[in-house]
C-alpha cells in the first residue's frame, strides 16, 4: 500500500516538470519512482535535462535515458523533487535516511523551486520523531560525536548518537566519502537553533534539516493526493 501511495504522489508532482526545465532528481524509495515516471516521459519526447542527487539516482536516470548534468555545468536549476523522511510545519524537512543528503541539499538550494512527494506517514505536528541523519567527515569521528552528542543533549534529545553501520557491521559511507551518524531526538522544538549549532561542529559537513527549502509538498494518503503549499 505505501509503494502504491509513493508512486500516487511522484505522479502528482509530474505536473511540475515542463519542457525545458532543469531539474534536481530525488534519492529513495519515493524519488525512484519520480525517476521512473520522468524516464516514460523522456521516452515520449519530454525534453529535459537532470542533476542527480546520488550516485544511484544517476544509475538509474541513465538505465531510462533521462539527460544527465552537472551543477558545474549547468548551476542553477528551475526545479528538485525529491522524497523526504518527515515533513513538519511550514514543510520543514528531515532527509538523509538514503545516505544522500549533502548532495540532496545542494540541489535542492541550487533550485529556484523544491518539491516533496510522500505517502502521509511522514507528515508530523514536529520534526524528530525520525533520526537525525548528520554528515560527518571521517577524520575525528570520536571527537566529532562527542560535540554532537553535546549538542543533542543541549536540545533535549530522548535518544543516543549512533554511528549508521551496513548490515555487515561496517560504517556507511556516502557518496562523498563521509560517514553519518544518526541522531535520536524525539521532538526537535526549535529547528532553527539545532540547525546552527550543528554547523558549529567543525567535523559536521551537513546535516538532514532541510529548512526554508521546500516551497510545496504532494503528500498521497488513501482518500487521494494532497497539495500542502509553505
């Protein structure tokens, strides 16, 4: 059922992409079915050309023969869509359970306009019910986490700092060579002000609060699509 709800809301966000556009592809299980639904339309003549956000999205938009780009080449984009793990009030974000999430910001802020598509699971009174997904460089791990568990702990986090490990135990690593630990808060009350001290962690590279970024959500629940604007 939530497969189908996903590929329901990628669907209402097709009506955003027009002929000529540039535009930031998504990372996960929602954004592959944006991808898939963009690739049909590539094949019925739709004229576009595509950043993506991951080293998997760009997999599968080339499987589709999707046009592909870079931000060097082509640095400013009409439009992002991708998929998000919580969208709280005013379509602030949490993403980065993909591991995507540097790259996914840096598109999305490249972007004149983001879009979010997800089933209605993800719509929260607050952000941080989710973990925290935070980017971290590999040199000083220790160190790192240390600063950022104090941070959490400054904003009332329920939960630990966890290093994010593959199935067989070994660290994650993003397509940019980063490590990420996952942050339990609970309820995040003031997003603004954990998205600033976390960028006061020199070791942080990015974290996944994605805020005044959004413009508008399409978010599928069973009795249809519905249309949350910022």
């Amino acid at each position: 059922m939530d497969d189908d709800l996903k590929r329901k809301a990628a669907a209402a966000a097709l009506a955003e992409i027009r002929p000529g556009m540039r535009v930031g592809l998504g990372t996960g299980s929602t954004a592959k079915h944006l991808v898939d639904l963009v690739g049909e339309r590539v094949r019925d003549g739709l004229d576009i050309v595509c950043v993506p956000t991951s080293e998997a999205t760009a997999a599968q938009a080339r499987s589709l023969g999707i046009q592909l780009t870079t931000l060097d080449e082509t640095p400013e984009l009409d439009l992002t869509i991708d998929g998000a793990d919580e969208i709280g009030p005013a379509l602030a974000l949490i993403k980065g359970a993909g591991g995507a999430l540097l790259r996914e910001k840096i598109v999305a802020a490249a972007s004149v306009r983001m879009v979010v598509i997800a089933d209605r699971s993800k719509l929260v009174p607050a952000l941080g019910r989710f973990p925290l997904s935070i980017e971290v460089n590999r040199f000083g791990l220790r160190a790192t986490t240390h600063e950022v568990e104090q941070v959490a702990s400054r904003h009332l986090a329920e939960g630990g700092v966890k290093l994010r490990l593959t199935p067989s135990g070994n660290p994650v690593v993003t397509d940019g060579g980063h490590l990420i630990l996952d942050a339990f808060f609970g309820r995040i009350s003031t997003p603004e002000a954990l998205s600033a001290d976390l960028h006061q962690v020199p070791g942080v590279v990015e974290h996944g609060l994605f805020l005044r970024l959004c413009q508008r959500a399409y978010v599928a629940g069973p009795d249809g699509v519905e249309t949350i604007d910022a």
